[in-house]
C-alpha cells in the first residue's frame, strides 16, 4: 500500500499550482541554459553546463515528488472549529522546562517549514497536538527523553 499524504484541498491545489510552475516555467527555462551551455563547446570543462544539469536534476526529483504526492492525496475537510486541534491550526504552546512559548502552525507534510513555525501533523510536536484543546499537557516523545507542552492557545 502507498503511502497516504493528509491534506487540505488548498494543500493540494498549492501542490498542483507549484507543479505547474516546475513543469511549464522552471522546466523550459533550465533546457534552455543547458542548449545554451552546449552551444560553448567543449563540455567536459564547462561549469555553466554542469550547474543546468544538476539544476535539472534537482527539478525533476522535485516534480516526481509532487506528482506522487499529489496522487496519493487525501484530502480532508477544512475545519474551522479552534475549540481543539487539527490540521492548519496555529497553536501557541508553553515548555514548562524552559520556560518558553513558541507558536507553530500544523501543515500537512507537504507544506512544512519549519523555519517559519509550520510543523507536520505527523512530526513529534504535531502528533502530539492533534485532537488536544487549550489547556491541556502533553507528553512529546523525542530522542532526548519525553517532555510536557501546555497548550495555551489555539487559532
């Protein structure tokens, strides 16, 4: 059985709107640097034509992703209720052992950024979270040892 990706249906047309992209735009414009290169000459000592490969590379790895992403989708009703947690909830949470609040953003595993708080549902933090309402604690399992988060918002 193929792995399943848990989605919103703005998940799923992000994914379709960015493949697009790779397909039509990013895709023409890279055979275009790589005809470009080759029209120099000599291309074992061409870096121009060297960098357009691996670009190309990268942008078809990146496209089969979405594709299998996108066919194994399923999409789940958008939920507006903050009473609880769920996917696209933005939850501000409070690490006890630290002292620290921090706020994160629960995204399907296609539309993680960690570096601007979106974290998957399915990752230790968002797992955790899932289905919880404000106010409660919750043990969050990591490699150094389970600790508590209160969850002292929910948006």
């Amino acid at each position: 059985m193929s792995e399943q990706f848990v989605m919103t249906q703005k998940n799923l047309d992000d994914l379709k709107n960015e493949l697009e992209y790779l397909v039509k735009t990013k895709r023409p414009e890279i055979i275009e640097r790589i005809a470009e290169a080759r029209s120099h000459g000599d291309l074992s000592e061409n870096a121009e034509y060297d960098a357009a490969r691996e670009e190309q590379r990268s942008n078809e790895g990146k496209i089969a992703e979405i594709e299998y992403q996108i066919k194994n989708a399923v999409v789940q009703e958008e939920i507006t209720d903050n009473s609880y947690v769920h996917l696209n909830s933005v939850v501000t949470v409070y690490d006890e052992e630290f002292g620290e609040e921090a706020t994160y953003t629960i995204s399907s595993v296609t539309d993680v950024d960690v570096m601007n708080g979106k974290i998957s549902s399915e990752s230790p933090v968002g797992a955790a979270l899932m289905r919880r309402k404000k106010g409660e604690e919750v043990l969050v399992a990591s490699p150094e040892g389970e600790y508590k988060l209160r969850i002292l918002n929910i948006r």
